[in-house]
C-alpha cells in the first residue's frame, strides 16, 4: 500500500465514523491497524519476497586483486585480437574467448584462446572470468548482455566494457554498471577530443611513447590517510583523478587517500612502476606474495607463510631516501599549546644548538632577522622558517607537533640558499 493509498484509507475510515456511529468505531479501528502493520511490515516482506525470488540482481563481491592484471575478451574478430595483443605488449595477462568453432583468428599463437560451447556461469569460469579484473564483451548486444549480466551478478568484476551493436539497448547495459563503446560515435568523439585538446587526446590513446596513463588501486595500508602532497611522487608524475566507492572526483594537494582508492595517474613508464609497487603493498608483504606464488602447491597449509613472515620481520631491511634519513634525524618536540613566534624561534634555538655547534643566542637572532626581511609564512597555518648557515652538510630541520588546527613553523637550515624541507605536524 503506497502512501497516497494509506491516506485515502484514512479518510474513509473517518468518514465511516461519521455517517455510522454504531458501528464505525470498530471499522475505522480495524482500518487503522491494518495500515499502520501494513507500512511497518509491508516493506520488508516485499524486500524479502524480492530477495527470495531473486529479482532484486544485487552485484555480486569481486574477486580480490591478486597482484596480476587480466583480462578476459570475447569476440572472434580482428578487433578482438588486436585489443589482446595490445594488452599482452602493456604486461596484462589477456585470455580470448570464442564461441565459433571456425574463427580464423583463434590460431595466432601469441594469444591465448579459449573456446566456449555455450555463454553461461560453468562456461565463464573455464575461461577465469570470476578472477578477471576485466571483462570485454565484443560479440552481438544478446551475447554481450548475457556475459555482463554473469559478470555483475556472479562474479562482480570490477571492470566490464562491451561494444554496442544498436543504440536501442544502451538502458540495459547501463542499468549493469557497463562501460558502452558505440563504435557509431566512438571515431567523432575522438577527433573531437584531438581537435579541442590534441595533447590531451594524442596521450590517452598512447601516442607518446614516453608517456602513458594507469589507474592504481591504493593497497598499501601505510600510505592510507596521506596527504596526496606528502607522498612525494616522481616529479614526472601527476594524480588526474581519484574513484572513492564509485564517486570519481579530482583531487588536489591536501586531498587525503584511503585504501581501496582507485587513483589515476600520469607519467613515465618507469615513474609509473615505481608508483604502482608503492601504491600496491608493502615491501614485506610483496615478498610475501612472491614467496607464496613460488610455493608447491602440495604445502597447502600456512606454515610456509608463518615462516616467511617471522624471517621477514627479522631480517628485512627496507630501502630509505634521503628525506627519511634526514627526518629520523630531525629533532622533534610536541607542543601542547601555541606560541608566537619569538618563544618559538628561542625554542628551536636551543634545541638544535648542540647538534649545529652553535650558540641559541646567535641561532635566534638569525632566525629573527631573516623573518624581519621577509615573512616565511605560505599559507594561514603554515610556515617555513629557514636560516643559512656557514659550513658543509648541515643541513637540517625541526618538526614541532601542535594539536590542529593550531599554526606551526618547520624551520629548515640551508647551505649556499639550496634546499628547503617542509612538513606536516
């Protein structure tokens, strides 16, 4: 019973009442109660009955990323095993899947066919498409609704595309979260991207050999609840764009990522791979991964892994830059309340005397006076304090810790005016 249904009911039952006062109350009583069970209790045997019927198509949970990009492609075309080759080149692990027994392209011997007698989810699954990242569905609109339907219901694959044959049915793959390519429209979209940005065009179809574009799943839960500024990136990288459960949105320096994040980047290959093993895991559980793919797999219980992880955990020596060593270094003192800035500058002064060799006196007065030429504040909250001093190699900071959203200084300590580090409390 819909609302507008219940307020009708409603009035008649008042009305009842009225023209029949004898026997009105216990009807209208009657009407009542079984509005009120029927609004608390209706929706959720009708969401029961839904389920229960299984109509409701909810998407089914995707694999887990296992370290390893795939794909799966149906078609039997040229254009099918062109996409295959393409992406074998990029370093996917690309699987074809034919449905004709006489496809002239299912003999090339750099692409791995798999044939299907029919499209259902026993078939799908020879071909690993429950452990696809991808699924590409370039056969005719039925086949190709029913390969999506399986993907969204079954096995939840995280990305599917399919090659639309007639634009009457893009509401039904739409309504299953597919990503249409109308081949109709596809060639002017894309002159029209190179006519009104050829840079931007001549890069995603990758044109620049130098160049190219990857979304990169955040798995590493250290680098959750970071600052997209404070991962320090390749300075040939940039982050376009970031998928946070389904909303896609650009980012910006102080834009905080979470795990699962699915991040957009652009840059050089080899900036590229390095920002893929940082964003994937960490270096102890990459190793682990590596050790548990080498694995017999007759050692089906956990004991080989405990191992690993106690010799991980032992004997790992993980790789730091510079800035890390430099930060370990820093002194660091946690600040319970603010202060103006002649306290702090006499502070800092005295806590890295000893480690510059020089007076706090002195160290002070340099700190004043260099504010005094011109302010180091950058932005409301944040400022960089710095001093050059004579000398080679000392170059050094001082991270002070405030509570947010309180202002504080990084003083930082340059030779020849080279060199600043700022940070984050």
């Amino acid at each position: 019973m819909t609302p507008l249904q219940a307020g009708v009911s409603l009035g008649l039952a008042k009305e009842v009442v009225v023209e029949f006062p004898e026997w009105g109350n216990p009807f209208a009583t009657i009407i009542i109660s079984t509005i009120v069970l029927n609004q608390i209790i209706g929706p959720l045997l009708f969401k029961y009955a839904i389920k229960t019927m299984k109509e409701d198509n909810p998407k089914a949970k995707g694999a887990e990323f296992e370290g390893v990009r795939d794909a799966v492609i149906f078609g039997s075309d040229g254009q099918a095993f062109a996409l295959a080759m393409s992406l074998t080149s990029q370093g996917w692990g690309v699987k074809v899947a034919v449905t004709k027994m006489n496809c002239k392209h299912a003999e090339n011997p750099d692409v791995n066919v798999c044939r299907l007698s029919e499209l259902n989810v026993s078939e799908l699954k020879k071909s690993d498409c429950h452990h696809a990242g991808a699924i590409v569905a370039m056969l005719s609109d039925d086949e190709n609704y029913k390969i999506c339907k399986i993907a969204y219901e079954h096995f939840g694959t995280l990305t599917v595309i399919a090659r639309l044959n007639n634009r009457n049915n893009f509401a039904r793959f739409q309504a299953l979260d597919v990503l249409i390519v109308d081949p109709s429209t596809a060639i002017v979209n894309l002159l029209d991207h190179f006519v009104r940005s050829p840079a931007a065009a001549s890069l995603l179809m990758g044109m620049h050999k130098d160049r190219d574009i990857a979304d990169l799943s955040i798995k590493n839960p250290d680098l959750s609840g970071l600052a997209l500024r404070d991962l320090r990136l390749p300075l040939d990288t940039i982050i376009m764009s970031v998928r946070r459960r389904g909303v896609l949105f650009v980012p910006h320096g102080f834009t905080r990522i979470e795990a699962g994040d699915l991040v957009t980047v652009v840059g050089s290959l080899n900036s590229l791979k390095e920002v893929a093993l940082r964003f994937d895991v960490t270096q102890e559980e990459a190793l682990l991964q590596i050790v548990k793919k080498a694995t017999a797999k007759e050692l089906v219980d956990h004991s080989v892994q405990t191992q690993v992880k106690e010799i991980i955990a032992l004997n790992t020596s993980v790789q730091k830059d510079p800035f890390d060593l430099l930060v370990e270094k820093s002194p660091v003192m946690d600040l319970k309340q603010a202060m103006d800035k002649e306290a702090f500058f006499n502070l800092v002064s005295h806590a890295m005397s000893d480690l510059l060799n020089i007076t706090p006196s002195v160290l002070n007065d340099m700190l004043i006076k260099r504010e005094e030429e011109i302010t180091t504040v950058l932005a409301p909250g944040l400022a960089v304090p710095h001093i050059i001093i004579d000398g080679q190699k000392k170059f050094s900071t001082f991270a002070p810790c405030l509570p947010s959203p309180r202002s504080f200084w990084i003083p930082g300590l340059k030779k020849n005016g080279c060199g600043q580090e700022a940070g984050r409390p």
